[in-house]
C-alpha cells in the first residue's frame, strides 16, 4: 500500500503552453518584421543607388548631345534645327522617369513617380573634362512596421544618391 503526501496547493499547468507561445511568437514576428523593414530599405537605397549610376552612364556617353537642357542659351543649340536637337538633360530624366519607354524607376516607383526627383547639374568648363552629376531622390514607399512596435526606432523619410562622372567627348555640350 502506498501512501501520498499531499501538499496544499496542486500542481497546474493547464494554460502555460500557450503563455509561452504567445511569447514566442510575439518575438518571432518582431524579429520577422525587423528583416522584412531593413530588407525594404535595402532594396529601395539599392534602387536609388542604381537609378543615379544609371542615369550618369546614359549622360556622360559620347552620343553626340547637341544642348543640354531646353531652356538654355547654349549657342550651339541655337545653331541647330529644332527638329534636330537632342538635349543631354532630358534624355537623362526620360530614361529613369518615362514609363512607356520603360524607365529605370518605373519598375518599383511605378505609382509613386511625381514624388521622385532627379537633377541633373550642368557641367562646368575645364580645360580637358567636363564633370557630369546626377542626383536622385525617392520617398520611402514601404510603411515603417518596427516602428510601431519598437518606440524611438526610426528609418528614414527618403533616400538620395548621386552620382559623378566625366564625359566621354569633353567636346559635347
């Protein structure tokens, strides 16, 4: 015969298998959200980073650009046809931001377009090269999740980059 030695209180555990996977799982989705956040940041400064490199690599190309941008006193420009003008400046903003032509920034900026800018600054007159700049800036598309969750936690608002080079042809306009 055997005896048991009671104690005065019961051993219960009915409802801590889901205390703990509600714990588990909060922290789960935490560390989930973090990777798909700075995953979205990632492939949006990425993108930028690119559209920049992109948009300098058609603009400092020796095409034979005759102006560079339309509202310019350029006197070489003056001197051609209107017809046959080809502005370095346009052709640049146009091969990132014209989607029937399948710009560079319509494939994830598609929608958001108008909120997108993308400078180009003129080049400045040296003896042997002429140094070509493109800038490129975009809001941030995706929603902040960590932020909602982590307090004080902050990414940013939008993302610029740009880019340097000289022309092929100092010659061009």
């Amino acid at each position: 015969m055997s005896t048991r030695i009671r104690t005065g209180h019961r051993n219960n555990e009915a409802g801590s298998t889901a205390v703990e996977f509600a714990v588990i799982v909060a922290l789960l989705l935490v560390i989930l959200f973090g990777i798909m956040e700075f995953g979205f940041i990632f492939l949006q400064q990425h993108y930028v980073a690119n559209a920049a490199r992109e948009g300098l690599r058609i603009g400092i190309r020796a095409n034979n650009y005759n102006c560079f941008e339309q509202a310019g006193s350029n006197s070489a420009c003056k001197d051609i046809n209107a017809a046959d003008r080809v502005y370095r400046k346009e052709t640049i903003i146009g091969s990132l931001t014209d989607c029937a032509n399948n710009g560079y920034l319509c494939t994830l900026y598609g929608n958001r377009l108008g909120d997108i800018t993308v400078s180009v600054t003129k080049p400045v007159d040296t003896t042997d090269k002429k140094t070509l700049q493109v800038t490129v800036t975009a809001p941030n598309m995706f929603p902040q999740m960590l932020s909602w969750i982590v307090p004080g936690l902050t990414f940013p608002d939008t993302f610029s980059q740009s880019a340097t080079g000289d022309y092929e042809d100092p010659k061009e306009p």
